[in-house]
C-alpha cells in the first residue's frame, strides 16, 4: 500500500496515525549538517532510507545493538545500507548495496522482548569507499553525496511533482486499505524534495526498485521514475476496483466460491489468458484434428455441448472437462508401425535373458504367428513362475524387439474392479481405469502391455477385478472394452497383453482359460554364475560408480555367494549381494583406502557375514526322518518329515502348520502301512500300542499340497521297522489307498532344491519321468533319478 502506519507495524501502539512531516526550511538545515568520514553501518532488510524520512527499525542481532549503542553515546549518527537479498543471514560487503542514507537517532528503545527499537531520521545520501570493520559490527569509510536538486522555476518539475501529488492522492482514495488521513498528510507537505523521498519510501515497490530511486543523483530523475511507479501503482488499484465492481452486480445466494470464479474469470480476460470459452474453443479445436471413430466423434460432439451449457461453477462441469480431455487424448486409431524382424528379436532376447530357451522359442513363435496374421488375436501369453526370473523384464524386452511403446500395471492387492473399468461420472472425483489411462499415458493403441501379479487380484466389496479382466484378455471382446467413465467402446485388440503370476492357484479358471501359460522355471548354480557374469556384475558395477578393474569375481566366488546366501530360484536375493561386494569396493575408493580386488572366498564371508546354509542336507541317521521336495511361490525347497512312536492307542497326530491335503497324506499313508503290515515286516500289535506322532518343522510357515505323500509313508515304515533312510537321497510323489505313486508338479523347481542342497538321489513317479527329460543334461549333472510305481518300490529303494 502507499501509506503505511510505519509505527504499528513496527510494534508501536496508537490510535492516531503518525505521519512525520517536514518543512523546507527543515530539510536544508538537515542536509546542511557535516557528515563524518567513518560511520557505523546499519544494515536492514526489505526498506530503503530516504533523507528527510522518519523510520522506527527493531535490531535484534547482537552487533547492530551493540553498534546502536557505541553510535548513540558517540554522535548519534549511523550509515544505513540495505540488503541486496533479505534472505541471507552471514552478509559480507557483497550482500549490501554501496549507496545508503546517513541517519541521525531520535531514539533508543529497550522493548520487554530484549530487542531494541531505534527511531531513525534520513539526512543525507552517502556513498562506500571502502570498509574498514566487519566485527562486531560494519564500519565504512563514506564520501557524502550530493543531490542535484532543480531550480523552483522548473515548470516541469515543478509539474511533476503536483502529478505526484494528485496521484498519491487519488490511491489513498481508491484503496480501500489506506487511511483517508493520509491525503491531508500528502496536501500539507510543503518541500517537493521531501514530498518525492515521502511517496518513494511508503510506495507499494519491492526493495530493489526503492533502491534504485535512492541512488538517483538528479531529483527530477527520481521524480519522474517516482511518478512512473506511481502510476503502475494507480492502474493496478483501479483494475482491481473495476473487477469488484464487475462482478459484485452478479452476485447471488451462492457461496464465496462464486464471487471468486467470477474474479479469474475477469482477470484472465483482461490479460488475454484462457477463459471458459476459449478451453472449448480449443477442445473443439484439437477434436478437429484428430481421427476419430464414428461413434467417438459423435459422442465427444454431443459431450461438448453438454459442457458449454453447464454453469464453470458446478461441480459437474470439472467431471465434464475431464471426460472430454480424456476424450482428445485418448489415442484413439492412432498405432506405432511393428517391426516383426524376427532375427532382431531373437537377438534382443538372447542380449537381455540368459537361458530360458524354451520360454524364448515359444516368444519367437508368438511374434511370428502376429506377423502373418496381422493381428493380435493370438493367445494372451502368461509367464508363471517364482519370483525374480525375469517375467516382468521379458515382456519388456520384447517391447524392444517389436520397437513398440511399453506400459505396465501391477494388479498387486487390487479389489475394486473400477480399477479396471473406471467409476460411473455421475460421482464426484470419477475417473477412468488403470487401462485406459496408461493407453493415455503412453500414447498408442498398439502398446506391449504387462499386466503384473495376475495372482495378487482379491475380491473386495466394490466388485471383482478379475472377472472384469475376462473382457480384457479376451481377443473376441477387447476389440469393444466398455469403460464405466468412458461410455463407449474401446479398441484394445491391437494390444499385445502378456500377464505375469507366480501362482494360478488363486487365478480363475475361466481366466486361466483365455491364456497361455508358459512356466518360467528358476535358474541352475551353473546358469546363475553366467547371469552374473554377463549381466549383473556389469550392472553393479555401473551403478555404484565402479570400473571392471576394481572388483573382480570368479566363478568359485559366484557359487559360494549363491549357494551360501541366497535361497531362491530367481535372482533378486543374488543381485543384492553382488551389489553389497560392490558397495564395499566404492567405499574403500572414496575413503582412499586399500582393498583387495579380486575376492576370495574369506574375503566374500568377511563382506557378506557368516553363510547360512538353509537348504543343506541335513542327513537321515535317524529312523523316521525322510527329505522331502516341495514347490513354492518362491521356488523349490527341501521338506523335512519326522516321525516317533510313543505309548499309547494307536493315534494319530499331525504338527506343522499343514493344510488339509497333506493331512490327508498323511492319514493315507498310515491306513496304507496297517493293510500292508506283512510286506513291511511290522508287527500288527504295535497300531493298537503305540501312537504315531509325525512332524513338519518350520511351524510358522503354513504348509500344503499333494507332493509329500510317499515322504510321510516313508517315514511311519522308517519310524515302525527302525530302518534308516538311505544318504542323500530325497523323493516327492503322492500316493492312493492302493499304493499307486501318483506325479507332481514344479518337478524343474524341486530338482534345483535338490542340487542346492547337495543331493544325490531322487525318488519320482515314472510318470514324471517326461519332465525330467525336458531339463538340459547338464543341469542334471550329478544327479541320480529312480521312478517308481507303487509304494513297495519307493521303500525297497530308500530305507536301508
């Protein structure tokens, strides 16, 4: 504002306002004053000294009180220098402009705060020569600076300063904010000097630009920029008035927000920015060069009509905006053009993944199959396996292969199904599903899409999100995907989806069903060491700042960290490994410090701390306990399955956090041993007095699944007959009531359990014999397989 009640704001208390007033004849004796050739300097934020002016300033830092002091003892006087930026707390001679105003100190107050308040009073402008103290405070050697100051027969001076005058007038009357006792201040004042330093310090101006005026020599200069401001000043006040009144004839029983629309509403349009209409003028616009459906083009017509006629201050008219952005930015017929250079993408695949043939032969297929069909209504592709094999990281390379956009979303605990299909526009905050906005996101219609975690969907209260992903992955409906927000169809039948689980026991069966699976299995010792080699080492080593030369690996160092500190078949565990060795490299540069670089296996344990070997075969020197092989979300694992007998009826018990269907297991198996006593060679008294009691350990984490039947049989025959079970050897099967040893699954992942923990021998059912022939040879290295029928054979086989 103009005027400001300088001595309210500063802490003062009146309830008059305090405008200080100077006559001519006391401004020449003031300037007239000797000035001295060293001054303590006083430095202030955000205000700028005139001479003439009456400043209240609060000091609180310890130096400018203590300078305060010294001055008010001594002479009184004080040289005041603003800061260039008020921001800055340690300020050097740099931070503080070189032209100031010698001021004179009318009072010093010690206010109940501890800070001291001086009254200050402008009299002549000065220049720095140099500085001569900084501690405790600034001292200066200063040259005194005169004003050219034109004569009062100046007629355009003279005018000038009435033009001020009459202006500062006229927004005291305009501002409401302004006390109306202010004008009579600006009509009294007699010295035209005085008038100028009066309005160029009260104006509404930032610091800098009061500054400049100060260090003007020629007072009509300073005059002139003075009016110039002043008038920017005027315009502006008036601009404001006028917008207020504009709207104020409008105003009705709606709520503030009303009032305020209206004012950016008369603001954008006196500045010429974006109003209203020109937002659907350019809707319309932008709609106008773009290739729409029929159905799309009519719908986005009738929508923006809609808009026009709906009042900016309705909720509904942001939904509408919405709807129609989505609209225009929708890719709608818009594709990127597909390479199908299948060599190219075989390179790219066999570049980024190591091993995986299988998985990479069937992708090749796929691709082929697109490019000479010329669409994608081929099967949805599901990559299932356990964690950190590259589901997600191979449904971006072949994005790259196919040189088409990339989008994912992970589905990971989502249970609303609006996630996918969008909310209705009828509620507030409405918006598309996940799909149509990463379709807007990446920009066209044609995009490799991986739908993440397709196994982590729940069903929550809003509905259920996979039944709405049948329509999605379902090359006979996409081609019209109906979004709740949207309202009409979509074509998302030029996109490649491929999903990614890491198990289908949760995933309906109708959507399994609208998919290929394709099980990603985990990868060996031996193919883990290559992926290290060529792809994650390298990684690390970027990534931390490193060069190849300073850490180095071998072979025999990448399998003890994998077979010592790692239980996985992915490779996530092993990364963050090979990234702490590498961290311990970077530190050891940066520090300067010594380290050896290529590590041994001490050097590794010393690193990485003391292995643990969770997976080790433990031995079966104990009658009753039998190894087992299990298959989890996260890979293969090796099953421990006790058995002890004890006094009593013959009972059964079963511990270790399991399922139902392993309990069932188990209660085959003892049903199977009592009606085959004889082949077993146990005595039939021993079911009526002893209790069988069997045991999974690791209680704390739930156990189920139709793979440890022959394991639990084998360990009540190990437990009744006192027979040991054969060294390293571990099996997996399930059985019937007639002995038949049925297959399992995830034979791949189990057989990499087996090889992790240095076992030799596996029992399997000679029906899984096809899938072990599907494993590389080398990856059954070491490795010996007996298949059997029944139960009489698994027995015969592993107890000795």
């Amino acid at each position: 504002m103009l005027l400001k009640n300088i001595f309210t704001e500063s802490g003062f208390e009146s309830e008059t306002e305090f405008i200080p007033l100077m006559s001519q004849d006391e401004e020449d004796q003031l300037v007239k004053g000797d000035v001295p050739k060293q001054l303590c300097i006083l430095t202030v934020r955000n205000m700028v000294l005139y001479s003439g002016i009456v400043f209240p300033i609060i000091a609180g830092k310890s130096g400018s009180i203590q300078l305060l002091q010294d001055a008010y003892e001594l002479d009184k006087t004080v040289g005041v220098l603003t800061q260039k930026n008020s921001g800055v707390e340690n300020i050097s001679e740099k931070d503080l402009y070189s032209i100031g105003t010698v001021a004179k100190i009318l009072k010093l107050l010690k206010m109940p705060d501890g800070n001291t308040t001086v009254i200050l009073q402008g009299k002549k402008r000065f220049k720095v020569n140099r500085f001569i103290q900084k501690n405790p405070y600034f001292k200066a050697e200063i040259i005194a600076l005169e004003e050219k100051k034109p004569s009062c027969k100046d007629k355009e001076y003279i005018a000038l300063v009435e033009s001020i005058k009459e202006i500062a007038i006229k927004i005291i009357r305009d501002n409401p904010n302004l006390p109306s006792e202010a004008s009579i201040a600006i009509r009294n004042i007699e010295s035209p000097s005085f008038l100028i330093n009066f309005v160029a310090a009260n104006m509404n101006l930032a610091t800098k630009y009061k500054q400049k005026l100060l260090e003007y020599n020629d007072l009509k200069k300073r005059a002139m920029e003075t009016l110039r401001f002043l008038n920017i000043e005027h315009q502006q006040i008036k601009l404001k008035n006028d917008i207020q009144s504009r709207v104020r004839n409008d105003m009705d029983q709606q709520q503030r927000e009303y009032f305020l629309h209206q004012q950016i509403k008369a603001i954008q349009e006196e500045l010429g920015d974006i109003s209203y209409e020109k937002e659907i003028e350019d809707m319309r616009i932008k709609a106008s060069k773009k290739k729409w459906p029929k159905e799309a083009k009519k719908q986005f017509d009738r929508e923006l009509l809609k808009m026009q006629r709906t009042s900016p201050q309705m909720p509904e008219y942001t939904v509408q905006r919405n709807y129609l952005e989505l609209m225009i930015d929708l890719p709608w017929k818009k594709y990127s053009k597909d390479s199908f250079d299948l060599e190219y993408a075989q390179k790219i695949l066999n570049r980024y993944h190591y091993g995986l043939d299988k998985i990479k032969e069937r992708v090749v297929e796929h691709l082929a199959v697109l490019k000479l069909r010329g669409d994608m209504k081929s099967p949805i592709l599901c990559f299932y396996g356990p964690p950190g094999v590259g589901k997600t990281s191979l449904g971006k390379s072949i994005a790259t292969a196919l040189k088409r956009k990339y989008v994912r979303i992970s589905l990971g605990g989502l249970h609303d199904e609006s996630e996918i299909r969008g909310h209705r526009r009828t509620y507030i905050g409405a918006m598309p599903g996940r799909l149509l906005q990463s379709i807007r996101k990446v920009g066209t219609s044609n995009p490799v899409f991986v739908i993440d975690e397709i196994d982590k969907i729940s069903i929550g209260a809003n509905g259920d999100p996979s039944s709405a992903m049948l329509e999605v992955l379902d090359p006979e409906q996409n081609t019209y995907f109906y979004d709740n927000f949207l309202e009409i169809g979509y074509d998302l039948s030029k996109v490649l989806f491929i999903a990614t689980a890491n198990s289908l026991t949760h995933v309906q069966p109708a959507l399994i069903d609208r998919m290929e699976i394709l099980e990603m299995n985990g990868y060996t010792v031996e193919e883990k060491i290559q992926i290290v080699k060529k792809h994650i080492l390298s990684k690390q080593l970027k990534e931390n700042g490193l060069k190849k030369s300073d850490l180095i690996l071998g072979n025999k160092q990448i399998e003890k960290v994998i077979e010592s500190y790692t239980r996985e078949s992915g490779l996530r565990n092993l990364e963050k490994h090979i990234a702490k060795l590498a961290r311990y490299a970077a530190k050891h540069i940066a520090m300067n410090k010594k380290y050896i670089k290529r590590l041994n296996i001490e050097n590794i344990e010393n690193i990485l701390g003391i292995p643990s070997d969770p997976d080790r075969y433990e031995g079966n020197n104990v009658p009753g306990v039998v190894t087992g092989l299990a298959w989890t979300s996260f890979g293969g694992d090796i099953l421990y399955i006790e058995s002890i007998l004890s006094k009593g009826k013959g009972n059964l018990s079963i511990t270790g956090n399991l399922g139902e269907v392993m309990k069932e297991s188990a209660t085959i198996a003892l049903q199977y041993i009592k009606s085959h006593y004889k082949e077993f060679n146990i005595d039939p008294i021993m079911f009526e007095e002893k209790n069988v009691h069997v045991h999974v350990p690791e209680g704390a984490v739930p156990k189920d699944g139709p793979s440890a039947g022959i394991t639990m049989l084998t360990s009540m025959v190990s437990c009744y007959t006192r027979r040991k079970l054969r060294p390293n050897l571990a099996m997996t099967g399930e059985i019937t009531l007639r002995g038949k040893v049925l297959p399992v699954g995830g034979i791949t992942e189990k057989i990499l359990a087996a090889k992790r923990a240095n076992i030799k021998e596996i029992i399997l059912s000679q029906e899984n014999k096809k899938d072990v022939e599907e494993i590389k040879p080398e990856h059954l290295k070491g490795l010996t397989f007996d298949y059997v029928k029944n139960m009489n054979d698994v027995i015969h086989l592993s107890l000795l």
